[in-house]
C-alpha cells in the first residue's frame, strides 16, 4: 500500500489509543518484546499464536517496507524499500544487505514522486523473483543473469497504474492487484491511462484477463489454501474491507462478498486493509488498520498482532512456521504453531 495513503491515518493514530472491541467476552492482552501486543479475543488463537510468542525486531531503519518473500531455496527474506527503489535481503546471522537497485524505476528522469521502487514480491516456481514495479508500471521477472523480462505492462494498449501485490496459482497463473498508489498524484494522476483499478489474471503464455474493476483501491492479494476463493484487500478508507471471491473451474472470479469490514478500524488506527497471506488450514494473516489480524476462513476474527505503525504485509518463512511483518520502516518476525499455506 502507499505511504501516502496512510499519512494521515498515522497521525490521528499516534493520538489515539489502539483498541479493539471483542464480539463476546473480554480482550486478553500480552505484549511481545514491546514492539506490539498480542489481543486475544477467541480461544482458538492459541493454536496459531502460542501464548509464548514475541514479536521479534530484525531490521529497521527503512522509509517504507513492503512486500517480503522468502526464498526457500536460499533461505533468506527479500523486501522492498519503496521510496528507495530498492530491495534488501535479510539473513539469519548476516543481516541485511541490497539485494537489488532500482527496483522498480530504471529511467533515467528523475523520478517525480515519493514511491518509485517495487512493492509486492513473489518466486515463481522456477525460483525467480517476480515485481510489482510503481514507476516502471510493470510485472517485471528478475532473470538468473540478473536482467530483467518486462512479463506485463499494460491492459489493452494503456498503461497500468502501479502493480501493488501478485500471487501465483499453482497452475502457473498470475493474479495482481493495480491501484493508482505509485503514481505522484494517485488516483488524480495525469498520467493515469485506465480509468479504473483492476485485478488482473496473467497466464504463463501471456494472456490476460482483467477479473473486476469494482474495487475502487485494489491492494493485496491471495489464494486459500483449495484456491476455490481469492481474497482481495480493498486500501480505501471509506470502504476499507477484505473480499473474498469465488474462483471458478476456468480461473475466473464468480461472485464476491465481503470477508471482513474494517472500516471502522481505519478511522483510528494506522493503516488500511494491506497485504495478507493464508495457512494451511484456511486461516488468515492480514495487514490492516492497527496491526496484523487473524481471521478464521468463515471471517471470525480470532485476535491481532497489534502494531503503533502502519503494517504493509507479510510473509511466511524459515519452515513455514515464522511470519515476517513489513511495518513501517523496520521489519519483524513471530513464531507461530500454524504453517503457511504450501509448506
């Protein structure tokens, strides 16, 4: 998501106390390593969340994180810095590094915004990197020889906002998100070429298929573990939900309802409906408005990891055990007793 998007959110935030209000019964609260509080609101969450766990600060210092993935062949975490068109690694017991610059604007104009890097990142099942790129307004493919493949850049002739968050099915498709967010002036951009935000499905041949144009502010995205559903956060703080969408059998989206409404959430916490991602059995781990919320596959919400700062996204990782969280400018990892999804 834009750290514009999320400016003044932040402040009304840092003069608001972060609250949640359960659906039955009392919160229970338990602070992790003082970088967030685990809120408990549902028994259940002790089998994801174990009452032991802490927030662990790895790396900080950034201007604005997003998009980890974790390369299970190499065994580190990559992650974008969006204002600094660039992505670092990290790696147990050496830190971080730069991985990769520019990462999602090579012209040689200076760049006229705040977020030219990438955003959204993912391996195919080659092991490649796949980006969503804000200034060069691609899916871009980062080759082994360190090139890179433009995979997608535009929807019938006209350009593409700014690719935000992908997934891939495991038949090899591509589903993303493109809300205006990267452009300098968002959705008023006079560069702007599509009259809408899309969600978009790339098949490995190069077709493509736009799925819906409904969302106003499109923004992460991913599959339950059947892939029979595809969730969709929608960054809009008027409507500021998760939806959820029926897949059909030809890969298409039938018809959509709203997972879990936030709204509420977004007029005083930090952040809006982000990047997500999904265990294996069907839970789901979703950036938004205060924290990273926990939500069982039928919308319960079972408890947060709650965060004083925006929370962009995450990431399992390690052996599928460790959930990695892009908040702000640092990221930070929790041990968990549930797996992702795949692994």
């Amino acid at each position: 998501m834009s750290r514009f998007l999320l400016f003044l959110q932040l402040v009304v935030a840092l003069v608001a106390p972060l609250h949640f209000v359960p659906a039955a019964g009392a919160q229970q609260k338990s602070p992790s390593a003082n970088f967030g509080t685990i809120v408990r609101l549902d028994p259940r969450l002790d089998r994801l969340v174990p009452r032991d766990a802490v927030l662990e600060r790895i790396a900080g210092g950034f201007a604005w994180v997003e998009g980890p993935a974790w390369s299970r062949a190499g065994g580190f975490l990559l992650f974008s810095d969006i204002p600094n068109n660039s992505v670092f690694k990290w790696r147990e017991g050496a830190g971080v590094g730069l991985f990769l610059k520019p990462s999602g604007y090579t012209g040689t104009a200076p760049f006229v915004g705040r977020e030219p890097g990438s955003n959204g990142l993912t391996f195919d099942a080659a092991g490649r990197l796949v980006l969503c790129e804000h200034g060069d307004r691609r899916i871009a493919r980062l080759e082994t020889d360190g090139r890179k493949t433009t995979l997608v850049d535009r929807y019938e002739g006209r350009r593409f906002n700014s690719p935000n968050d992908l997934v891939f099915k495991s038949n090899g498709d591509l589903y993303f998100t493109d809300p205006p967010f990267g452009l300098p002036k968002a959705f008023d951009d006079p560069a702007k070429e599509l009259d809408f935000s899309g969600v978009y499905r790339l098949k490995p041949d190069g077709r493509m298929t736009l799925l819906t144009k409904e969302i106003r502010a499109p923004n992460g995205i991913a599959f339950s573990p059947s892939e029979k559903t595809l969730y969709v956060s929608n960054a809009d703080p008027a409507r500021a939900v998760w939806l959820a969408y029926d897949v059909k059998d030809d890969g298409t989206l039938g018809s959509g309802r709203v997972f879990f409404d936030a709204t509420a959430w977004a007029r005083t916490k930090p952040g809006a409906p982000d990047g997500m991602k999904v265990d294996r059995d069907g839970n789901l781990f979703a950036a938004g408005p205060g924290g990273v919320h926990v939500f069982t596959p039928d919308g319960t919400h079972l408890g947060s990891i709650e965060m004083p700062v925006p929370t962009g996204n995450v990431a399992w990782g390690n052996d599928g055990s460790m959930l990695y969280i892009t908040a702000d400018t640092a990221i930070y990892r929790i041990r968990l007793t549930t797996k992702g999804a795949g692994f």
